[in-house]
C-alpha cells in the first residue's frame, strides 16, 4: 500500500480504514483486520505508557515501537498496509530542519512510508513543504489536535461559522502545501462532509460523521481495553472486562488446592478405643 492508493480509493468510492498499532501483536491483528492503513500514533503514550495526554512520548520512543508494528507483519511488503507515525510533539515544532531529521530517520531506521503531523499554522506549512520536497510523504491533522491538549482541551472543534471558515482555510492550505490525506477530528459531520467534497486528497475521520473518505480509530478503544472511551469511539467488544474475567478464573484454577494437597490437608481419624467389659 503507497500514498497514491488513497486517493485512488478517494476516486472510485473506496472507503479508507485506518487502525492504530503500537507493537508487534497488535499490527498483526490490524493486518488480519485488513485495514489500509496501520498508524503508528502518538495516542501510544496514553494507551501503552500510561500518560495523560500525547505529549510525553519521545521520537527514540515511536522509532521503537514503529519499528515493532512492523516486525508484526506478514507476507510481500506489496500487500502490507501504508504504515503512518506521527510526529511526536516538538519534532517539528522548531523549524524544518529538525522536522527533516526526525521524519527521515523514522522512514530511514523503520517499515513506516509517511508522517503525520498536526496543524495548519505558517511554521506547520514551511515544515510540511519541506518534508515533502524532500521525498517524505504527510498526513494533515486539523480539528481536535492533542498535542495542543493545554490550549485546545478535548472538547469538539469548529462549532462556529468563523472557526469553521478557518478550518476550510486550513485544510486547502495543507493540500496545496502536499499533504496526501488529511485527518478531521472531532468536528461537526456537516463540515467533515462539506470538506470531503472540496478536497482533491482523502479525508480520514475521527468523531467527524459518516461522510467521509475513510474513518480512523484507536485500536484499544474499539476493543474496549481502555478504562474510558472517547464519545465519538464505542467499544465493540467489553475487552478490557472480558480479558480480566479470563484472567481472574486462570489466577482463581491456580490456587485450588490440587487433590494431592486436598488429602495432605485433610484431617486424619483417630480410632475410638475399645469400651472396657465390667
């Protein structure tokens, strides 16, 4: 899978699926899935290292652990998904430079085939240009941003005629600046929808209604393994309960008593002594 079978897919009315992974197991699960793209996203922080927001995780860590996803796969590289990291926070944020440094050594050191980044700012654009004149492919990221968790919250974006007008400025912005698909999360559908119309790229959605190209969804909340799901992203199995259910009744079988130590512990009869005659 490359870039360029998105918009393929964009163009014939293919819907786009898009999972996240963060180590071997779960890629190998996605790819069974059959999902198209395989993200190895910064959310890793919260769900695999326990932080609460995105921001933690380092760029030595999504090496890691891209590089995990992509040991997972099975078969010809032909017919494995477009593997896609994020950027974590502060690998693009100080100019292009280093932004080329970090994404190239993600290609460069792992399995992965394009970056995705978050905004549409002046200082995103240049960065983005960049990354793709020197041969790296972008992911756009507009709407709910968690990397700009302290300024933003996680509350739904553009709920107002001026921000929404904002963010069409945005995502053309992203488009001419080379991104070959864009993420809209956490945005009202209509514009989602309005949006994928008006776009030549893909449109992937996250809370963002059903009128978009593709959808994509963090892979431990669809299998509820997270103690609390995102409103725009319900659990399709109660996974974390039924792994603890499964879990506990192993623990529970391991400390019965087997039946050898049944008899050890089992109280031992003392014979009555005979009644003495008169």
């Amino acid at each position: 899978m490359r870039p360029a079978d998105l918009t393929r897919f964009k163009q014939t009315g293919r819907v786009i699926t898009v999972l996240t992974a963060w180590d071997s197991l779960s890629s190998s699960l996605v790819q069974e899935a059959g999902a198209d793209v395989v993200l190895v996203g910064d959310s890793l922080a919260m769900v695999v290292q326990g932080h609460a927001t995105t921001l933690p995780v380092t760029l030595e860590q999504m090496l890691l652990h891209t590089q995990a996803v992509c040991r997972g796969f099975q078969g010809p590289l032909q017919e494995q998904p477009l593997v896609v990291v994020d950027l974590p926070f502060l690998s693009y944020q100080c100019g292009a430079e280093r932004a080329v440094a970090a994404a190239g050594s993600l290609l460069k050191d792992s399995g992965a085939a394009a970056v995705k980044l978050e905004g549409a700012e002046p200082e995103v654009l240049t960065v983005i240009d960049r990354l793709v004149r020197m041969g790296i492919p972008v992911m756009g990221h507009l709407g709910l941003t968690p990397q700009a968790v302290h300024r933003l919250g996680y509350r739904r974006q553009a709920q107002d005629p001026l921000s929404q007008e904002k963010l069409k400025r945005q995502a053309l912005d992203l488009e001419a600046a080379g991104c070959f698909a864009l993420v809209l999360e956490h945005i009202p559908a209509a514009l989602a929808s309005e949006l994928r119309q008006l776009l030549g790229i893909p449109v992937i959605g996250i809370g963002a209604g059903d009128g978009c190209d593709g959808q994509v969804r963090v892979t431990a909340d669809l299998l509820g393994l997270t103690p609390q799901q995102p409103p725009f992203s319900p659990a399709l199995i109660p996974g974390r309960q039924l792994c603890i259910e499964a879990l506990k009744g192993w623990v529970n079988q391991q400390q019965e008593p087997t039946p050898s130590e049944q008899e050890a512990t089992a109280p031992t009869s003392t014979p009555v002594p005979p009644t003495p005659g008169c």
